[in-house]
C-alpha cells in the first residue's frame, strides 16, 4: 500500500475565495450601515428623555386652506368628573403627551409644561407658540383647566418624599 503525501502551502483552496469575499463584503456592508444609522442624527430623537432647545420642527407645507389640529380624539365613553383625571385623559387623548411626555416633564420635541401656570398653558394652546400648533378647536375651555389641574397634580412634590 502506497501513501502519497500532499505539503500544505498555507494558501486557501480557490474554490473558497469567492465565498469568503462575499461574506466579507456582505459583513463590511453590514457594519457600515448599523454604524451610520446609529450615529445618524434621526436616530435618537425619541430615545432621548430632554427637551433639545436646537431641534427645529420640519416646516409643513399645506396644500389648500389651514385646518387647525382637531386631536388624536378619544376611544369614546364619558370624562371623569374629577379636574385632574379629566386633564391626564385629555392630556393623553388631545395629543400633549407626544412631544411634551406622558406627565409634561418634556420630551425632545416639546418643552417641559408641568409646573407652568394656568394662564400660559391656556395662550399656548389657544394660539401656538414656536412650532406647536393651535388646539383651540379641540379644547373648551374647562378641558383647558382640566389639563391644567393635572399639569400641576404632576409637578407637585409628594407627600412623605425628601
């Protein structure tokens, strides 16, 4: 019985190259994309818990007449009576919560507004005010007051905390 010995010369087989390249392409791709999009500018908006002063809203352009904002409108039934649950639905169902957070502490888009007096509340929405827009339409004013008594429910320190 004769044995052949075949040297190993280190260099890969050519039929191994072409799919080596293409994973390797395919790996270099990859990385350079989830690099990019996490480095991106439109990447982390909604991840970021701060009011960012340099975020400008992208300017609409409006195709016909001006219709004001009517709301994200409710999934129906009747308000609670009570001022301050009346204001955490509407504040929710009105839209609020989107830029300004679910308890007005300010998110990227929207300024912090817990804490901020009845009266400014009640022109911002009225009127807009740097990118907001009118809510007029939507709110009477009793639900005006109504987010406002849960905007202050929410600022107002707890009892029995440091």
């Amino acid at each position: 019985m004769s044995t052949t010995s075949v040297a190993y010369t280190g260099a890969p087989r050519a039929s191994y190259i072409v799919p080596r390249a293409i994973g390797a392409f395919v790996l270099v791709v990859s990385l350079t994309l989830l690099i990019a999009g996490a480095a991106g500018p439109y990447t982390h908006s909604n991840l970021d818990p701060t009011y960012d002063g340099s975020y400008t809203r992208t300017e609409q352009v409006v195709v016909g007449a001006a219709v004001p904002y009517g709301g994200v409108g409710d999934a129906g039934g009747t308000l609670p009576a009570d001022p301050v649950q009346r204001g955490a639905r509407l504040f929710v169902t009105e839209g609020c919560a989107t830029c300004h957070g679910l308890r007005g502490q300010g998110g990227v888009v929207g300024p912090q507004i817990a804490g901020v007096g009845a009266s400014t509340i009640a022109d911002r929405v009225r009127n807009g005010v740097a990118g907001m827009p009118r809510f007029a339409a939507s709110l009477t004013d009793n639900d005006i007051a109504a987010i406002g008594a849960y905007l202050r429910s929410v600022a107002a320190p707890k009892s029995g905390t440091p």
